[in-house]
C-alpha cells in the first residue's frame, strides 16, 4: 500500500513564509514525477511546481520566483517552500507522484495525499 503524507501548511501572513512536506511510504520500487497542486474555493485545481528525479523543476507563472520545490529521492520526500505569501496562494495544497509500486514491473501509478489547507492573511 503506497501513501503520501503532507505536513506543514496552516494559516501565514501576507509576505512571509511557509513549508511543506510531502513523504511517500510503502512498497516502492521507484519514484518518477513529484509534485504539488492546489485548490481554491471555486476554482479548479491547477499543478504549482514539479520536479522530476533528476531535479528538472516546472512551476506555474503565479509562483515563480516566490516557491521552490525539492526532494529527497533517498528519503522519498518533497517539500514546498513558500515564501513571499500572497493572499491569492489560499488553497487546499495536495502532493502528487507518480510510483513503481515493487513488483508492478515500470508501471506508474499517480498517488495523491489528503491535501493540507494553507491560508494567507492580508
């Protein structure tokens, strides 16, 4: 059974910063594309950042310059940092990847995590 857990996220000020974190548990073979998307209330949900195994990063137009994701291929982790928070970040952020679960031979399947409310105050 493969997971993703979020950790991180809550309520920031306007200007400042936030993290979050993302880890991916069980039988895995191998991770290929890590991401973050969010969600704000009556809007669809749109892919943030990305970054591949090799580190190839791709970020929306909204964030570039202000968010930087990373990962920890031997800890199976991608984080978010956030900085320069605007009120328009307010969304529900969900971690996404795409996984060999072990002995599913190089079939990906795509994971997603609980999401983690981030609220930004003006």
């Amino acid at each position: 059974q493969v997971q993703l857990v979020e950790s991180g996220g809550g309520l920031g000020a306007a200007g400042g910063s936030l993290t979050l974190s993302c880890v991916a548990s069980g039988s895995i073979f191998s991770i290929n594309v890590m991401g973050w998307y969010r969600q704000a209330p009556g809007k669809q949900r749109e892919l943030v950042a990305r970054i591949t195994r090799d580190g190839i990063t791709t970020y929306v137009d909204s964030v570039k310059g202000r968010f930087t994701i990373s990962r920890d291929n031997a800890k199976k982790t991608v984080h978010l940092q956030m900085n320069s928070l605007k009120p328009e970040d307010t969304a529900v952020y969900s971690c996404n990847a795409e996984i060999t679960p072990t002995g599913r031979g190089n079939r990906l399947f795509t994971y997603w995590g609980q999401g983690t409310q981030v609220t930004v105050s003006s």
